[in-house]
C-alpha cells in the first residue's frame, strides 16, 4: 500500500493493539505523550473507568504521538489529548471532551446500549507500575541484579510488557552478562522488537560491547589525560568509560569535545552524547541535566 518499513510496523501494532480488540469490545484509544500535562491528569480518570467497565466489555489503549506519528498522523491529531471510542475498527465517538469520570461513564453508558459489544472480554493487565519503577530505581541506584529479579517477576505477570523486556536486558547489561542480554535480545517475539523500549535496550547492549579489558581502562584513561588535544584519544577514553560505567566521566569528556570542535569527525562527539541518552533513557533526569549542558554549549 506505499507504506515503508515503520509504517507497515506502526499499522501492523495498531491493528494488534486497537483494530482486533474492537471487533468485539469498545476501545477507549488515548493520544497523549509524555510532556503533556492535561494528557497526565486524564490518564487516571481513563484507567479507572476502563477498569471499572472491563466486564462490560471497555479497554484502554494508548497512542504516544511522539513514538507513533504515522498512527497519529491518520487519525489527523492536531491536539492532545485526543480521545475516541473504537469500535469494529472505526471511530464511533470522540470522547476528548469527556474530562470527568461521571462525563466518561455517561458517554460510555450510551454507546453500550447503542453497540453489540461483547461483555467480559480480556482481564484487565496487573497494575505493573509501581513495580517497574521500584525496578527502574534500584538499576539507577546500581543494583542491577535486583532490578533484572524485579523485571523478570514483572515479565511472568505480563510477558508481553515491552518495558519489563527492557528493563531486564539493561539490567543484565548493568549486571555484565552481556550474552544473557543478547540471547534475551534475539528471541523476544516480533511484536516486541521493534517497541521503542527494545530500541533503547539494544543501544544500550551495543555501547557496552565497548567495556575495555582490565587495564585497557586505565591506559586510556592516562592518555586521554596526558594528551587533552588529542580528540581520537579522548574519544576512546569516552566510549570505554561509559561501558565500564563511569557515565559521569564519559559525558563530561564528550562534553569538553562538543565545546573544543563540535564538527570532529562528522560531530561524533554529539552523536555519541545522543546514543548514551538513548540507552539510559531520555525521561531520565541525568539525561535531562546532560542534555541541558549540551544545550549550552551548542546554543548558549
């Protein structure tokens, strides 16, 4: 249909996700992202309803804007959050005005006696929130095998939690058992794989494929400092820093090299700034105050 790769990707997880459940049940599809407030103060509202009405049949599905673009794209989104009610596959109701629970129900109860929704359909998933972020604190704290304990107890909840899947990779990677990430990496099913959380896991495998042996650190370490000119010098330190965890050191390198010549060798300072956010996550506010230094110095 001229769709290229990701679009065919996108099209393929939207009729997983929100076309084949509303054959049968009515979907509440949510457009948000993660930088909209109001987007934020209707997600509870949403939650709790559809909960309420999962044995009439109700499911909720989200849509980031900013990961799915082309989904958003077809439903032509000019604002979030944008909400509808999904049935057979079609629009049936915009429910964005819908702010308030006693609003969402009574907009819902109408659809319901106007639509052949089939009650009790899939059980609501366990809430797994509060356990990905007890998971995500203690990988960030540096405990990185009770954080893959945690991811893996999340996955036999939920397999096909695409955020559980990665936590657990990052977590083994932080661990140092790089193959057991690879292994998890090269079987998880097709429908995870191309999930932006997976995407953020494997960039986090490839930049630790760089950990340097046991004193390759030190030597490197020794002449980047001894020759702070030398870029190839500093950039090496950069990448194997990083691997070996010293994530601080790597980026305050890469910085200095972002502020001496951000053109070198095609500004690969920058792009390796950009691939370290990447694995550790751009929600994180490591990531947000590194960014924020980078910021300066190409822009302030």
């Amino acid at each position: 249909m001229g769709l290229n790769i990701e679009e065919q990707k996108a099209a393929e997880r939207f009729r997983k996700e929100v076309a084949e459940p509303s054959m049968t049940q009515l979907v509440i599809l949510d457009f948000w992202a993660e930088w909209c407030g109001p987007c934020k103060a209707l997600t509870p509202v949403l939650e709790k309803v559809a909960a309420e009405y999962a044995d009439k049949g109700v499911v909720l599905a989200k849509i980031n804007v900013d990961e799915e673009q082309f989904i958003a794209s077809q439903f032509q989104v000019r604002s979030i959050p944008t909400v509808y009610a999904m049935f057979q596959g079609q629009p049936v109701a915009d429910l964005t005005q819908a702010r308030s629970e006693s609003q969402l129900k009574a907009t819902l109860d109408k659809l319901l006696e106007q639509l052949p929704v089939q009650p009790g359909g899939q059980p609501p998933k366990p809430d797994i929130a509060p356990h990905l972020a007890m998971a995500e604190e203690a990988l960030a704290a540096g405990d990185a095998e009770q954080a893959a304990g945690v991811f893996m107890q999340i996955l036999q909840a939920v397999p096909d939690s695409a955020e559980a899947a990665s936590g657990l990779i990052r977590a083994l990677v932080a661990a140092d058992r790089l193959e057991e990430a690879a292994q998890m990496l090269e079987t998880l099913p097709v429908e995870l794989s191309s999930d932006p959380q997976i995407e953020r896991a494997r960039k986090a495998l490839e930049l630790a494929k760089d950990k340097p042996e046991d004193g390759e650190l030190a030597a490197l370490r020794s002449a980047a400092q001894s020759n702070p000119s030398d870029m190839e010098a500093q950039f090496a330190f950069a990448n194997a820093a990083f691997a070996a965890g010293e994530r601080d050191i790597a980026a305050e390198t890469l910085l200095k090299m972002v502020a001496i010549d951000r053109e070198w060798n095609d500004s690969a300072a920058r792009t390796k700034l950009l691939e370290i956010f990447e694995a550790v996550g751009l929600e994180d506010p490591w990531v947000s105050a590194t960014r924020r230094k980078l910021s300066t110095i190409l822009f302030g």
